[in-house]
C-alpha cells in the first residue's frame, strides 16, 4: 500500500521519527524508533484501536466494538512494517489483518514515566508578572494565530487580557463562545458586576472583595471566567490577581506542615442566599496523580465551620490563615485597572482574584461576566492547533 492509514481520530499526527524494526510475541509488539528509543504495546491496546472501519466507525472515529467483542485467546500472528512505514499486524483467531500510522504510534508510546508530562503551566507572582498577558481585542478576534496566543497564555498563566474591544452587546457572549459553551448558574448565563438592593453574593454589592475563586459551592466550580469591562468612571474598584499555584508550592517548598493540611483537611462551603441551597467540600488544595496542583477552592466568606476532630480544626485554621495571608500580600497580588474594552479571562479554580471597594456614588461601573469551563479552553486549543498544522 502507497498511502498512510487512517487514525481512529480526526487529528494529524506528524512522522518525525520512523519505526527502524518491530518485534512481537503474542501479547505485545516492540518497537525501536530511529531516534534510538524503544516502547512496548499491548495486543488489546492495538486491536481496540484498530482504525478498519469493522473497529473505528469512519465518521464518528468512535469505536464500534466493545473488549469484550475481542477474543479472549487474541494472539499476534506476524508484524512488519511496509514501504510507507505504517505497522502491519495479522491477528488470530480472527485471521484479520489491521495497519496504524506511525506517527499515532509514536504519539501513543510509553518510554518512561515522563513521557506524557507536557505541562506549559507557568508560576508567577508581582514581580515576575506584574500585568496579565495582553493582546489587541479586534485583531486576535480577526486572527486565528492570535486568538490561539491568547487562549495559550490563559491556559500557561491562568489570566490573560483582551483590550480596545468594541463597548457592545453580545460581545462577552461572543468572545467567551468563541472558546467554547457557556456554563450557566445561579447568577444566569451572563450576569452584571451591579449593586443589588437585596444581593446574593458579596460581588452585587460596592465591597472590597478579598482574594477568591467563584462558586467553589459547587461539586465542580467554573473553569474558566470572563469579565469584561463596558464602563468604568468609579473611583476605586481595582482588580486584583494572583496565582494560587504559585502560592501552594512555595508553602509546599517552605511549610510542609500547613501544605499538608491545605491538600488534605476538607473545608465545606455554602451560598447563604434566600432562593438557592448549593453546597460543596473538599481540601485547599487539589493535587493530581503526579502530585501536581490541579485545582484551588479557596473562598474566605462562603466556609461553614469546619466539622472535624479539634487538633485538625486547630491546624486547618493555622493553614487557611497562612494561605489567606499570602493571598493578600502585595508579593503575590497582579493589580489591574479594569478599562473599558478590557476583557479578562482566568482559570477561576487557579487564578484568585478580588477587588479594592468603590465608589458607588459617582461615575459609572458595567462590568459583565460569564462562566466556562477548562474543558472548553482545551478543545479549542487543540481544535486550532490542529486547523493549523493542516494547512501546513
């Protein structure tokens, strides 16, 4: 065969390195690459995903069977590689023969317990990063390149900043759809940073705002935040942010003690307004399973009272007192002025932010706001990333 096979997705997946030789038992294949580096891959690993239409539904490139529909007595008859380079291996009992990209290989190989850890997470703090990531709101908005610099930055540094956007309707939704749906809560789908007579959260009214993510009422807070500034003649109200992750391994690197207590003791939260009941738990700090921070529910005044033994009620306070504490030092705190035509975009499970009181009596403030989810930010990176290197 002359040309590459199918890959049972719809992303491409460039041949930098080309499998030299291939060897096979019954359970597995061995492949040495031309770099020198060598993998392993289970036999049900490579049937599963077979891209033959009787395997990859050809549309969806979802799979069309179940493992149970593959032989329990699955064996691996022969392999080779043929004259593009593709893997070719024959199965039995079902006698079926099934070929895989090399470049889908390489992408799926394990080497060592590294392989896969690609994170582009930056930590910063004033001093390292005094002012979020910026970019010119009409041209990102007229350039996929850009737009994508944009996302990429809120995705490394957990802020980035939109300016000299048009002051209009529908522009918030448009930008935050851009990237992908809108969560909608409690607050609507897209709600506005105004004082109420009877508010349901600290943010409807003209109060200093200490550090904070939103909703961590939730089971799964919001991701991603958006807030963009239409008007702003106030006197007071600046913004601030700060990196929660940065915070976290420096009190991991210092304090031990308390980092161990922020991923471990959990904290139980609760809105307090008339017509809605949401509530939620878990520690400070989240790590994933490589023992990086993945996520932060840090919010000052939505705690209820810690329900737990008194020696960890007494070193769960010491933790979040020291946690809060940095949080409000000006060594860890991004001021911003919001303008109008500014929008910020933040990773709200990581990027704290608050804001100084204002004046609510002279000028006028329009701040609107809309939720996300990371999700959403992720699969529209990868979707233009991919729209890119296929025009290449």
């Amino acid at each position: 065969m002359s040309e590459m096979p199918d890959t049972p997705d719809f992303d491409f997946w460039p041949v930098h390195q080309t499998i030299s030789k291939v060897a096979h038992a019954a359970d597995h294949v061995t492949l040495h690459w031309s770099d020198g580096k060598t993998c392993q891959m289970d036999a049900v690993l490579l049937r599963e995903n077979c891209p033959a239409p009787e395997t990859t539904h050809r549309l969806s490139r979802e799979m069309v069977i179940a493992p149970t529909d593959i032989p329990a007595e699955l064996r691996i008859k022969a392999c080779k590689i043929d004259a593009v380079g593709a893997l070719c291996v024959h199965w039995m009992p079902e006698d079926i023969h099934s070929r895989y990209h090399p470049g889908w290989l390489r992408a799926h190989s394990y080497f060592d317990e590294t392989t896969h850890r690609t994170s582009t997470c930056v930590l910063w703090n004033a001093a390292s990063q005094p002012v979020p990531p910026t970019f010119d709101g009409p041209t990102a908005l007229g350039s996929s390149k850009i737009f994508l610099s944009w996302l990429e930055a809120l995705r490394d540094y957990g802020v980035s900043r939109l300016e000299n956007l048009p002051l209009q309707d529908g522009m918030l939704e448009d930008v935050a759809q851009r990237v992908g749906s809108i969560r909608e809560t409690n607050f609507g789908r897209i709600y506005t940073l105004a004082i109420k007579d009877v508010p349901d959260s600290n943010a409807f009214t003209s109060l200093a705002l200490p550090q904070h993510i939103d909703l961590p009422t939730r089971e799964t807070p919001p991701g991603l935040q958006f807030l963009f500034c239409r008007a702003n003649t106030t006197s007071g109200g600046e913004g601030s942010y700060c990196d929660a992750y940065k915070i976290a391994e420096d009190i991991r690197t210092n304090d031990p003690d308390i980092f161990e207590s922020l991923i471990t003791d959990v904290w139980h939260y609760n809105n307090r307004a008339k017509t809605t009941d949401y509530r939620a738990s878990g520690p400070l700090v989240e790590l994933d399973s490589d023992g990086a921070i993945s996520s932060v529910r840090f919010n000052t005044w939505l705690r209820s009272p810690m329900r737990a033994p008194l020696d960890i009620q007494s070193r769960a306070y010491r933790a979040y007192r020291h946690f809060t504490a940095m949080a409000q030092s000006p060594t860890y705190q991004m001021k911003v002025d919001y303008r109008a035509g500014d929008l910020f975009a933040f990773d709200n499970r990581r990027a704290l932010h608050g804001r100084r009181a204002y004046d609510a009596g002279g000028g006028e403030r329009y701040i609107e706001g809309v939720y996300s989810d990371r999700d959403e930010l992720y699969s529209r990176i990868r979707i233009l990333g991919r729209r890119m290197r296929a025009q290449h």
